[in-house]
C-alpha cells in the first residue's frame, strides 16, 4: 500500500551515474542478547568486533530521525582520505579481504554471520553499521585489523576511523559465498534459486530519466539484526538531497530469497518522478539482437523482459532492447499486481559461459502490498556496447507528484526466484523472440520489410496437439502486418507465432501481439519496441 500525506500528519499503522534518541525493544532471545554483548571484549583480548555503547533502537524512532532530517539542510556523506580512495580501483578492492574471524555473529546460526566491505574507489563514503540485540543497538567500530590488506600498504595510509561502505550476510560459517548485500547509494542485492547475483534493486529512484538531474540518495546508517525463524532483519536511514527514509528489510532463504520491504519516506524538495521498489539490470544482446554483441557469447545479459500483471489482470511480457538512445517507456496501470525484470531464458547452452554463469542470474518480482492505485511502471533503457553497465531500469511511477512536505508509506515485496513465483499459469507466456529480414525464407529479401518469431509455451498450449487455427493477433503503431500465422514447432511444446511487418516509416515501432482461439486468449501480450534499420 502506498499511502501520502502532508510530513506533519504520517501515522505509525501504514502497512506498506549507477552501479537521536531511539528507543523501545525487538524480540531477541536472551542466548542471542549475550552472544552480541560477548562482541564488547577489550580490542586486543581475541579476534572481535569493537563495539559502542548500548542504545535502545525501534521503527518508530527511526522513522522519526528520518522526518526530523528531512526539514534540515542535506549534507553531503563523508569521504575520507579522498585522495588515496581515488587510487583503490576493481582489481586494488578486490585484494583488501574482510577477515572471517571479526564477523558479526560468526558462532550464531544460520543464515549468519555478516562480514562488512571497506570504502572503495566506486563507493567512496563510508556509512555507520549497528548491531541489534536486546533491544539496543551498538556502533561497530571500524578497525583496520578486521582486513587482510595482501601488501597494498593502504591500512598504513589510511586513517583508522575509514569506516565500512557496506556489508554481506554469508551463506554459512567458513563459506566464501554471501546471498545478502547491501553497498553503494541505496542498493541491494540477494542471490536467487541458483545461488548467484545478478540484477539489483534500490531503496528508491529519483528523477531518474527526468528533466531534471537524476539523484542517488544513500542508506547512511544500518542496523543489523535476526528474527525468528532464520530471516535477516536490516533497517536503513535513507539520506538524499530531496529525500529522506527509514527502511525495513527482512529477507529469508527459500528457493532463492523473499524479502518484505516497508519503507515510510520524507520529501525535502519537490521531486519530478519518484520511482518505487525500483529494479536495476543489464541488457546487452541475446536471440533478438545477436548482431549488436561483439562477443562470442551468444547472449549477454542479466534479464531479458520486463514481466507486468496488471490491475485488471492482464499479462504482459516486454522483451529488453538495446536501443540506440535512451528510451524511456510507461505503461499505465491502476493497482498493479505486480512487476519484475525476469531472466527467462536459463539454458547453459543459450549463454555458453561458465564464469559469470548468465543462466543463472535470478528473476526479480515486485509485489505490492495493498493498493498503490494509479500509476504506471516505468522502463528505462540505455545504449550500451558491454557487460559492465548497469542499462536497464524498472519502476512504479505513481500518478501523484510528490511535493516537498509529502510523506510516502508503502509496502511491497521481493522476490529473488526461478522459476518465477507469478510466471503465468492460465495463459501460455513467452520463451523467445527473433528478428530477421522479411519474405520467404530462402527467397529474396523484400525491401523495408522484416520478420518476427515469437515463442510460446506453457498454460493451455501445453499438450495441444498439432492444429491450424490459432491466430496471432498482432497491432502496430504504424506500418503493416504481413503474412501472420501460428504453428507448433515439431518435437516441442512450443507454439510459435511468425509475421511479417512493413514498418512504414523511421523511428521507433511500436507492436503488440498474443495467440488467440476462436474467442479464447491463450498467451500473454507480447509488448516491443522496434527501431528498423536504416536504409
């Protein structure tokens, strides 16, 4: 649910470039409460994390601290030692290594222990990290001796209070492998069914593909905790120059990770375009584009659709593009159901590459909690000519502009899964879709005319036998639909639809097509957007 209101009146009960006083108690158990205090020992006595005095920590008083900054001046994250974190590049950061013995809970239980990464050149603030238990929290204070160093000489340059950029919750005890991340502006990221990261999210999005300047506000400060039940409790101070937040996260493995978002959010300034439970990918090449990747991969990306449920309960699958400038799309919608940039495609043969393992990136859905009412999810693509850049953006761009002095509640959930949780059921979805010239194969090409495959499979397709009177129905926003006609693909379950288009004119295309029976829909809406080639 989103709910808005003037920053004086929010209630306590709302259920809702890229790459302080607080008080009150948590429901810890006593072993846990002593395990953490245990972490106070003198600095020199074992291998543990320096901790602060004990405070007493809740929502409410977080959500205050958050309100109270958003009526004073921002002011800008430190930076410490600029000049040396300047120097401290991928391949620099990559050898200074946290040390497994100074992990926060490194004897709890599963899913712990939480190691912590240094300052970087990419994230070159640090933020404050708490530890939760009791009740109270506790700063955990930075030390130079938490990091193997590996001969870079930075722990001697560096001054001792650098601070953490960010930390990760490990897959166990003595494994190397994290399904939790928190680093860099308000970004996140969980592993999914495969064990493996891929697309990330973000606390929020500002003006993001807007006319004025887009912003990256931060989580400046962490409180981390364990509830019951094994899941990993994180709440944030969000800090920006025209919004702040308070933030609460809990994530537990199953099939990948499920994560419940609450978030109550104070406008400093007016903002232009406020994106909610915003989703960050890669899209550079995969079946559809092959000619654009110079790399002998076959595909390279992150996510390959853009997945909607709308309000009326229609579904829609949008292939990616890699287009040739930005573009930025909305699609409108009234208490959506949900949305996701989803990696359908996760055959190890499509991909060929057993180092970053694309076919195992996980899907990531959104699921709102409650009605966020009128709006529209909003696609933002950029041109991109590698692997390295975060170019594909997804959000929920709510109807009502956010002014200064608003107060946004909302809450939703995330998914990091595959297969998909809300893969379509009732209607059979898209698994492929390939471009090429127009005309017969084999036969020359027809001028200004090209040819679209379209793959589907699953719901009422399933088992169907062989027959000839399913229909695409396909509609264009300019130009002429050519030759259209559906066959199953012999030896699959895969229906595949087949037209041509003459695109009458430059610029973009914009087409629409699903499979149709006599009056029975039988697939989701296939959504694209086409940029023909010059002639």
């Amino acid at each position: 649910m989103i709910r808005w209101a003037p920053v004086m009146t929010w209630k306590t009960n709302v259920p809702l470039s890229r790459r302080h006083m607080l008080g009150a108690s948590l429901p810890w158990t006593l072993g846990f409460a002593a395990a953490v205090s245990a972490l106070a020992a003198p600095a020199g006595a074992k291998k543990e994390l320096v901790l602060g005095p004990a405070r007493p920590f809740n929502f409410d008083l977080l959500r205050v601290r958050a309100q109270e900054l958003s009526r004073k001046a921002y002011v800008e994250p430190r930076q410490p030692a600029p000049d040396i974190v300047r120097t401290m590049n991928f391949d620099v950061s990559q050898r200074i290594q946290f040390r497994p013995g100074f992990a926060l809970w490194k004897n709890g239980p599963p899913p712990l222990p939480v190691r912590f990464f240094p300052v970087k050149q990419v994230v070159p603030y640090s933020v404050n990290i708490n530890a939760l238990a009791g009740g109270t929290s506790r700063d955990i204070l930075y030390r130079p001796s938490y990091f193997d160093w590996n001969g870079t000489g930075l722990d001697k340059r560096l001054p001792h209070d650098l601070g953490f950029s960010g930390f990760r919750v490990m897959n166990g005890h003595d494994v190397e492998r994290d399904w939790l991340a928190f680093q860099g502006a308000s970004y996140f990221r969980a592993s999914g069914s495969d064990d493996q990261y891929g697309a990330s999210a973000r606390g929020i999005a500002v003006n993001t593909s807007a006319s004025s300047r887009e912003e990256f506000p931060i989580f400046s400060e962490f409180w981390i905790g364990e509830d019951h039940g094994g899941a990993v409790t994180v709440y944030a101070l969000l800090e920006g120059r025209s919004i702040t937040g308070a933030y609460r996260f809990t994530a537990r493995r199953d099939n990948g990770v499920i994560m419940d978002i609450h978030a109550d959010l104070f406008a400093r300034a007016d903002i232009e375009r406020l994106g909610i439970a915003p989703l960050t990918s890669m899209f550079w090449y995969n079946e559809s584009n092959r000619l654009q990747g110079d790399d002998w991969r076959p595909q390279i990306h992150d996510s390959d659709g853009l997945a909607l449920w709308t309000g009326s309960g229609e579904r829609i699958w949008r292939p990616l593009v890699n287009p040739p400038t930005v573009q930025a799309n909305s699609f409108v919608d009234d208490n959506p159901k949900g949305f996701g940039l989803m990696q359908r495609d996760r055959d190890f043969n499509d991909y060929q590459d057993d180092g970053t393992f694309y076919n195992k990136r996980p899907s990531m859905w959104v699921e709102p909690r409650g009605k966020w009412g009128e709006g529209a999810v909003q696609l933002v693509e950029i041109p991109t000519d590698d692997e390295t850049h975060d170019n594909i953006v997804a959000y929920w761009l709510p109807k009502q502009r956010v002014s200064a002095g608003t107060h946004v509640a909302l809450d939703y959930r995330l998914y990091w899964q595959d297969p998909s949780p809300f893969l379509p059921r009732d209607v059979g979805y898209v698994v492929a879709t390939r471009i090429g010239r127009g005309g017969i194969v084999g036969g020359p090409a027809v001028a200004n005319t090209h040819k679209f495959v379209i793959d589907f499979e699953g719901g009422p397709l399933t088992g169907m036998a062989p027959r000839y009177d399913i229909v695409p129905v396909v509609t264009l926003s300019r130009g002429k639909v050519v030759h259209p006609y559906v066959i199953k693909v012999v030896g699959t379950e895969r229906w595949r639809a087949v037209f041509d288009v003459m695109a009458g004119g430059p610029g973009p295309l914009n087409m629409r097509c699903y499979l149709r029976l006599a009056d029975k829909t039988l697939s989701e809406t296939w959504l694209y957007q086409y940029f023909p080639p010059a002639h």
